[in-house]
C-alpha cells in the first residue's frame, strides 16, 4: 500500500510514519482551504489570513487523522492485537495489523473506536468554536474550529458507510461474521460493497466534472477508485492469509541456494554471481558445507574496483544477521508480511548456523496463484497441506 515513508515520532508506543504521499494532500488541502472553503464561507479576510487559515486546517485534519488511527490502535492492544504502527498516507491513514481479529467481537469494537473518536472530537472543536465566539476572539480563529468540528462529523459519517475497508464497512463484517461464523464469506461480502461504493464516489466524481465542479469532482474521482481498489485488495489479502497461515517456511524454500566459496576473488564473484543472478546477497560455504556468512553488493561497493582482481571474498564478507535470515520453522505468513515490512525479496533459511535453503517473495506468490487456480477460494487451510 505504501510507498516511502518517514518516521515522525512514537505516542503510546505506537510509531507514527508519514507517506510522502501525505506532504502532496497536505499541499493540496491547504490550498483548497486558502484558496476556496474558506474564502466561500468567510468573506472579507486578506489573502495572507486565508493561508493561515488554510495550514491551521490541515495541521487539524492531520492531528484528527491522527487521533482516529490512535482511537483504532488502542483499542486493538486493548484485545490483544500486535499494531506496528499508524502510517499516513494520501487519503488518509491507517493502522498497521500484523494479523486480522480473532473475533467478530474484537472487530466490531476495533472498527466503531475511530467514527466514535471523530464524533467525539468533533464536539470538542464545536465547543471550543463556541467559547472562541464568546470570548470574541478574532473571526478567523473560529472559522478554523468549526471547520475542524465538521469535517470530523463528515469524517465520522463517510466512515461509517458501510462499504470495507472503511470502518463501517468492518463493522457490518463483524456482524456477518457473527451471523454466518465465516470471516471469508463476511470479507467478501464486504469487499464487494466496498467496491460498488467506489464505483459509485467515481460516478459522482465525473457528474461533478461534468457540471463545473472541478475540483470537487477530482476529489470524488481520487476517492473512489482508491477505496475500490483498497477493498478489491483486502479480499485478495485475506485469501493469501489462508493461504500461508500456519505454514512453514521450509515447505517453500528452495534447497542447494547458489552460494560463493569464501576464497572466491571478488572479480570473479561480481562477474560470475551478482551480473548473471542479480541478487544483492550471496551467502558464503565453505568446502564442507558450513555458513561462513553473507556476502552483500553494500560491502563490494566498500572496495574500490581496482582491488577487485586481487581481494577474495573471505576478505570482507560479514555475519549473517538475523535481517537476512529466518528460521525453517517461521510461519511463511509473518515472513510475507516481514519482506513487504523491510522492503526485501529473499531470506537465507538457517537452523542453528547451517543453511537450509533460500525462500522468495517470488515462491511465496507463486504458491499462492496456484493454490487458487487449482482449488477455489473455499478450501481451508488444512486443505493445502500433503496429503499422505
């Protein structure tokens, strides 16, 4: 979902990141405020206090965003769900889950905690609007307040549709779950109003195009088909959870992975390896066998080229660390999930020191494409294991 992101500081101990696509709507929803709500709704400022305006509306929405996902968080740790963290990106921001709820109990009350913050928030604005009008402070002060009090009531209600991934649309999961005891029937049901709902936000988008409403229109159009796509994805997710769930990594990994021996000249190696396999990592065996470590494209690049003919690979290769490595045991899941985590494509597979073999993101999908052409969407996860 995410592209590059930030770090921007830790609240309760949840990290909050910052996708860069967050500084184009930041850039974005500040102009529409200087430049048209604002304006529209609140004649006779400069143009200057209408920037304000704007950036202290933007900076609001951010720390109401904020607060909605931190709601969701802790309620989730409240059931004893692991959240990595609250991430920001162009429409908004979400919390991180390394696993779906055990319950359709947890969900509901996972999903309900951020409309119900929003609301929530949304009366402390109204008030605070209501004090700064009696306290006469200046106009544009509480034109920013009451902005901030709607937009959270219209954030409250347009997550409440009930259409996933929105937080309505989990709540009316939770209770087809309840209904049926069946979270993959729920999430498709879900996904597929999800989806009829973006289609229907990209409809009014072009309406609004169509009738002058340009940039209103452009908002619809945007939302729509990233919630489309967002609940066409979660169905898709949830299949690769069965899929993978509970499964060893040592059922997917490739056994006899291409390693270097460590007395290797580094030419030979960039020549022979990284130019014809295109990895980035290799890992080191001795003649007998053993893990003498990993070699990294990082610590070729540390030597310069004209030492390449005359430098082995025992030379500079480094330990394996546990940021290249798992165990044969590791649920493939939480392997999948740690890849996409950390931005890479293949771990070595060690027990105890020994390399067992290579697992790939590639071997992952593959295993998964094929498990549902062969067998369906309906087959349990017992169902993939071998039979005797």
């Amino acid at each position: 979902m995410f592209g590059r992101r930030i770090q921007v500081f830790k609240l309760f101990g949840f990290t909050v990141y910052l996708d860069l696509s967050w500084v184009i709507i930041a850039v974005l929803i500040t102009w529409t405020l200087a430049a048209g709500f604002f304006p529209y709704y609140y004649q006779g400022f400069s143009i200057p206090t209408y920037w304000i305006m704007g950036i202290a509306g933007a900076l609001g929405l951010f720390f109401s965003i904020i607060f909605h996902e931190m709601s969701h968080s802790l309620v989730s740790r409240t059931f004893g769900l692991d959240i990595r963290g609250i991430t920001l990106f162009i429409f908004g921001g979400v919390s991180e889950m390394n696993e779906e709820p055990d319950d359709s109990r947890t969900e509901f009350f996972m999903a309900i905690a951020g409309p119900l913050s929003s609301i929530f928030l949304g009366f402390v604005f109204y008030g605070v609007y209501r004090l700064s009008a009696q306290a006469q402070l200046p106009a544009p002060v509480g034109a920013v307040f009451n902005y901030l009090a709607i937009i959270n009531f219209v954030l409250a209600a347009f997550n409440l549709v009930p259409a996933y991934p929105l937080d309505g649309g989990r709540v009316l999961r939770s209770a087809l779950w309840k209904w049926k005891g069946n979270l993959r029937w729920a999430t498709r049901i879900a996904t597929r109003i999800g989806a009829g709902f973006g289609l229907a936000l990209i409809f009014l988008g072009v309406l609004n195009i169509i009738t002058g409403n340009f940039i209103g229109g452009m908002w619809w159009v945007l939302i729509g088909l990233f919630l489309r796509s967002a609940s066409q994805t979660s169905y898709t997710q949830l299949l690769m959870q069965r899929a993978l769930s509970g499964e060893p990594v040592r059922r997917f990994m490739k056994k006899d992975p291409v390693s270097v021996p460590p007395a290797m000249p580094l030419d030979q190696l960039i020549y022979d390896y990284f130019y014809k396999y295109h990895y980035k990592m290799f890992p080191v065996q001795n003649s007998a066998g053993n893990l003498e470590g990993c070699i990294t494209l990082d610590r070729i690049k540390e030597v310069p080229r004209e030492e390449w003919d005359h430098r082995r690979v025992e030379d500079i290769v480094s330990e394996c660390s546990e940021q290249n490595t798992v165990d044969p045991s590791a649920d493939a899941l939480k392997v999948m999930a740690r890849m996409n985590r950390e931005g890479v494509n293949r771990f070595l597979v060690t027990d105890h020191g020994h390399l067992e073999g290579i697992v790939t993101m590639r071997d992952l999908f593959n295993f998964i494409s094929m498990k549902m052409d062969l067998e369906g969407e309906d087959v349990s996860p017992d169902e993939t294991r071998p039979r005797p």
